[in-house]
C-alpha cells in the first residue's frame, strides 16, 4: 500500500490543535502534502482536538504539568487510530515521544526571533521603568528579568489573538509572540520590532513545524517523507538532543539555536536562573551530523558550569 491508495471516501486525517496558527500549519502540512502527492483536497480532512493547555489559561504551564499540554490529547488520538498523522509546533514538543509515535518529519523553519509586540513604544529598552510586560514563557521573562530587572512581569496566555486583545485593554504594555507565528498569520506588522538573537536567544525548535505519526504506518511514512526538509531536521536534531540532556520543560528557563554553516553546524545554548540573576552561555561548533551529540556536550558544558540547584 502506498499514498497513491488514499482516497475522498476515506480521508487521510490531520490532528491539530484549534488556534488560528495550529490551523494554519494543518493546512500547510496539508498543501504540502497535496503538492508532493498529487492528491485533492478531498482526500484530507483536518481534525480539530481539544488539548488541555488550550483550556486552562488561568494558570502557569509549569503549575498544570508543562509542555505535555499541548500534545497529549492529540498523540493519544494518534495512537487509537483516530487521526494519521498530528501537527505540532516544534517548540511546544517534549522531546521524548510515546512508545509508537515517531517524528520525522518537519517543514522548512520560520524566523526563528522574539518580536516585541508593544502599543507604546518601538523597542524592549524604550519601555520606562516599572512597565507591565506579559508573558508566559519562562524563557522569556528569564531573559527580560537579566536585561531589564526594572520591569513588572505577568503571566500572560493564550493564542495570538487572545495576548493582543490583553494588550489593547491594558494588562500589560508590551508582549513578546515568535515572529514565524505572526508571519504565518500575516500579522508581522504587529511586532514593533524583532529581536536579534544576540540579544534574546530563542526557544529550542522555535519557528519548526514537526509532523508525528504511528511507527507502524508505512502510508504515512512515505507521504510524509516526501515534504521533509532535512536542513531543519539537522537544526533540529542538535536543538532537542541540548534540551533533553538538560531535562528541559516549561519549568526551566533554556534557550538554543543551531544554525548551519555549509557542511558544519554552530549549536548556541543558554541557560538562566528563573529570575534572571544569572546566565550561562556557550556554543560548539561541529559537523551536522553530529548534531546530536554536539547537543549533549554542550548541555553537560552548561550544566557543569551551573552547577547543583542552578534551576531551583
């Protein structure tokens, strides 16, 4: 059996959270998947699931279970069948699958940079002293509280749409939302500027789509194998393998970025204290395909610097 086997009457089913960029990646995952495969649209149905980061927004991630929020409904409708493959932004994934998911396959990467998202002013050092600034990224706010420690922080959640309405009633005077969010959604004109990633390294995988699918399912595997875009994929190898050896999730403040010099790879990481007192940077440089393992020591390089308790 092979894609050519997909047929309208029983459609092909792409699983993905209900926010206007979650739909918007199905949808790309869905194009690319007509183009590469020569299917019609009517051979695809996209599936809308209800994850519980999505319900709960009164709260912080790291107080109602992390990053797993945003994914667990949706692999659990992967492995009962009800959906074939399942669309993910790449910096909400755990980097440990469950036991028959695979992800393999990722879509060209984004702008990887913050953009700063203010109705009063154009950049992060013109906000005055003692401003709200809303976010709910530990990263972020770790990061704001090392360059700006003046600054009032607030938790700060929800899709897009939701933190820009914040913003406009006054919660807050500025906000932070990834540039590849809001150039998916043709809302680039809302960042007032956008970060350089000198100045505010990135969330592991920020601006990747990935796309999950059973280990078993041969279908899925070639069809998906023809949109895969292995520069991204080599990025990311690098990425996840730094957050996992630092055991990272939404409670731990970790920023990476790999970024690919012809046939080598500059991996950049960095971690902080949770209320910015203290960052602990450095980078390797190696070959791609030793990503993985360029990760892992430069995670260990960290860690050792940090020493016991650095996240506490």
């Amino acid at each position: 059996m092979t894609y050519a086997d997909i047929n309208p009457a029983q459609p092909f089913k792409i699983g993905t959270r209900g926010s206007p960029l979650a739909m918007w990646q199905a949808h790309e995952v869905r194009r690319c998947l007509m183009a590469a495969c020569d299917l019609p649209v009517e051979a695809f149905e996209v599936v809308v699931i209800k994850v519980t980061g999505d319900q709960i927004l009164d709260k912080a991630l790291k107080d109602i279970g992390g990053k797993g929020l945003f994914t667990r409904e949706i692999e659990e409708a992967l492995l009962a069948g009800a959906i074939d493959i399942a669309v993910h932004s790449m910096k909400d994934m755990p980097t440990v699958q469950p036991a028959g998911l695979l992800l393999d396959c990722y879509l060209p990467r984004e702008d990887v940079r913050d953009g700063f998202v203010s109705p009063a002013v154009a950049n992060l050092m013109d906000l005055p002293q003692g401003a709200v600034v809303g976010s709910s990224s530990l990263r972020r706010r770790a990061q704001l509280a090392h360059r700006r420690p003046d600054l009032i922080l607030a938790e700060f959640r929800g899709n897009v749409q939701t933190r820009m309405k914040k913003l406009e009633d006054g919660v807050a005077q500025a906000t932070f939302l990834a540039m590849a969010g809001l150039n998916r959604l043709g809302m680039a004109h809302m960042a007032r500027s956008a970060i350089a990633v000198d100045e505010m390294l990135p969330a592991v995988a920020q601006g990747a789509i990935g796309v999950e699918r059973r280990a078993c399912d041969t279908v899925a595997e070639a069809m998906l194998a023809a949109i895969h875009h292995g520069p991204t994929g080599q990025q990311l190898a690098a990425e996840r393998a730094f957050l996992a050896h630092l055991d990272g999730s939404c409670e731990t403040p970790i920023a990476g970025l790999a970024v690919l010099e012809g046939d080598a790879l500059w991996l950049r990481g960095e971690i902080l204290r949770p209320d910015g007192s203290k960052v602990i940077a450095g980078s390797l440089r190696g070959g791609i395909s030793d990503g993985a393992e360029l990760g892992r020591m430069l995670a260990a390089d960290l860690l050792g610097r940090a020493g016991p308790g650095f996240f506490d």
